[in-house]
C-alpha cells in the first residue's frame, strides 16, 4: 500500500478514501492511515460503523490521523436497514459509530445509497440523523450501481427508477441546504437534481476538470477515470446543462434512458457555485469566463498527447496474484452469506456465460 500511497503523494493529490467492502476489517488499516497521514495526505474512510462503534478502535484511527469518516446509513427505518444490510441491529453500531467519532474528534458525515427500499423516504433519513446527532454537517448520496453486488441479480427488488426518488432526494436536499449543511450527489442525472446541480459529484468533477482513481483490492485493481461514459439521449442534446452532466450511470442495464429529460436553466450559476466553493481546498480561484475557455478548450482539443507518468508508478489495471486470492475469499464470504439470506450472488468475472 505504500507505494500507492506514494503514488497518490507523486500527482500532487490531496487526500485518498479507504473504502471497500468494509475497510475496517483490513488488520493494516490503521499503520496505512498512518502513513498516509505522515506523507501530507488527507484521510478520510467510508464504513458501515461496525467497528467504529468500537470506541477502541475509533480512538486508533483518529490518533492514526484518519481526519474523516463517512458513515453508511441507508435507511432509519430498521426493518429497511436489516433488508438491505442483510443482518439485524446495524443501525445501533451506526449511530455509535457516528457518536464515537466525534468523541475522538474525527469529522462525521453520512453516506446513503439510493435504492428502491429507500426511495421514499429520504428525507425522513435526514431529519432522524440531523436530530439525534446534530453535530452531522455533509450528507453523500449515491444512486444504486445496478450492475454491482446483490443488484446485478435483484435488480427488480433493489433498483429504482429515477422518479421513485426524485421528490424524498429534492425534500432532503431542501433540508440540509436550509440548515445551513452541505450535501453532495453521485449518479444522477441533472434533470432530476436541477435546483441543486452544483451539488453532483459528476459536475463538480467535469467543472473541475478533476481525475477520479480507485484501488480496488480484488481483481480490478487501480482504476482511473476522467471521462464517465455514462449514458445521454437525443433529449440531452438540446439540455442547457448537457456540458457538465455526468449522465445516467448504468453499467448493469437497470435503468430506462427514456427517464432522461432537458432542462433549461442558465449553465453560469451552476459553474460559479462550483468554482466559489470556499470549501474545496483543491479548487483555485478562477472566474466563470476564465474558466469557460479552459472547458471550450479542453472540448475542442481531442488530439492532445496524453500525460507521461513515471515509468515507476503501478500500472492501471494491474492483477496480482495476491488481489486474486483477496477476490476469491471475499466471493466467498459472500456467497455464504447471500445463501443465507436467500439472495442471489451477483456473477463474477470468470462466471459469466
């Protein structure tokens, strides 16, 4: 991991994101948080609090330099949580995840991915969270991957349409922004997000002109990404924010096209929310025309050479032979546990027909 750590250090980034599956359960998280925390980078984790909830263990990573945690909460109500965790009494861990954090002064903020068991009420979730633990500030939301984990194969039971969701997510959003939190959005489309476009990930991103790499630890192994390839119709040419719209992620077929609207809205105010967010220490101070002939460029100039890397970096894509036995034990685990809870495996790669 160090040399990735290094390699993160090498492209001038400012933090990474200890993700997984769970990273919790990494034995080495801690002394790589550490490291990472000594070579200037910002750390922050995504979890579902299982062990977090664990003051121990919180008080490790925050004296570790972990400087942020997002806690994974998908829904308040916990009959819906158990459905979609698949195991009961996930969400008193949560919220001692939450609490535990802060003790040890490490920020908090709250992931939910969007799903068909939660669609409805989104914003019930905010209002529960926001009130037994006010001290939250940032919310995340990301839109169901359809063609990951048990969704690939249940797609009927987990994945929702665009609209299902697209009022609870607009009355969450409303309240978050008039308390004065912050909120970002991943994977959906700004048609059904448009009062709060500045707020997609996506946009913010192809505004920033900002690269997104991940190391997975199975067979994928470092993926980088600067185009989404996500999916436009005929409708989004005519969209006024079509530029800056990461479109309808959907690498699983779960999602119809047709959902995709226009919208026509002025482009400018959505652009100068982004680039005057005092908040990103990432972003320097640029104005809305300066930055329109960098994008008009950047647009135009298809056939620029691309970056040259230091031949020492580690290849994207890379397989090891350690990733591949991380991969089968993790498909596993899971397998078991799906056989359990009478829910069908997604298919691996080497199990597709």
């Amino acid at each position: 991991m160090r040399v990735l750590v290094d390699d993160f250090v090498e492209r001038g980034y400012f933090g990474i994101i200890l993700t997984g599956g769970e990273p919790t359960l990494h034995p080495e998280l801690p002394r790589i948080a550490a490291y990472a925390n000594e070579q200037g980078l910002h750390v922050r984790l995504i979890t579902n609090g299982s062990r977090l909830s664990q003051p121990d263990f919180a008080q490790a990573l925050a004296e570790a330099g972990v400087r942020l945690v997002h806690v994974s909460v998908y829904s308040v109500r916990p009959e819906v949580e158990a459905r979609l965790r698949g195991t009961e009494d996930t969400l008193p861990k949560a919220y001692a995840a939450i609490d535990n954090a802060a003790r040890f002064g490490i920020e908090v903020n709250i992931n939910c991915v969007i799903n068909k068991l939660n669609a409805d009420h989104l914003h019930e979730n905010i209002r529960v969270l926001v009130g037994q633990h006010p001290h939250i500030r940032h919310f995340v939301w990301n839109n169901l991957d359809p063609s990951m984990g048990r969704a690939e194969v249940n797609q009927a039971t987990f994945t929702p349409r665009l609209a299902e969701f697209e009022l609870s997510l607009q009355r969450a959003m409303k309240l978050l922004h008039k308390s004065g939190r912050t909120f970002r959005v991943e994977k959906v489309p700004l048609c059904y997000m448009t009062d709060f476009a500045w707020a997609s990930t996506e946009t913010r991103k192809i505004v920033k002109g900002e690269e997104r790499i991940v190391h997975f630890l199975d067979d994928k192994q470092t993926v980088r990404q600067t185009e989404w390839g996500h999916i436009y119709t005929e409708a989004c040419d005519v969209c006024s924010l079509r530029s800056i719209c990461g479109g309808l992620f959907d690498r699983g077929d779960g999602y119809d096209p047709a959902e995709l609207h226009p919208v026509f809205v002025p482009l400018q105010p959505v652009v100068e929310h982004v680039l005057g967010d005092g908040t990103d220490p990432s972003q320097k101070p640029l104005s809305f025309s300066q930055w329109k002939k960098r994008f008009t460029r950047a647009e135009r100039d298809e056939s620029a050479p691309a970056v040259q890397r230091d031949a020492s970096l580690i290849p994207v894509g890379r397989v090891t032979d350690r990733g591949e036995r991380l991969y089968a034990a993790k498909r596993k685990a899971e397998g078991r546990k799906a056989e359990a809870s009478g829910i069908a495996m997604e298919r691996g790669q080497d199990e597709e027909s």
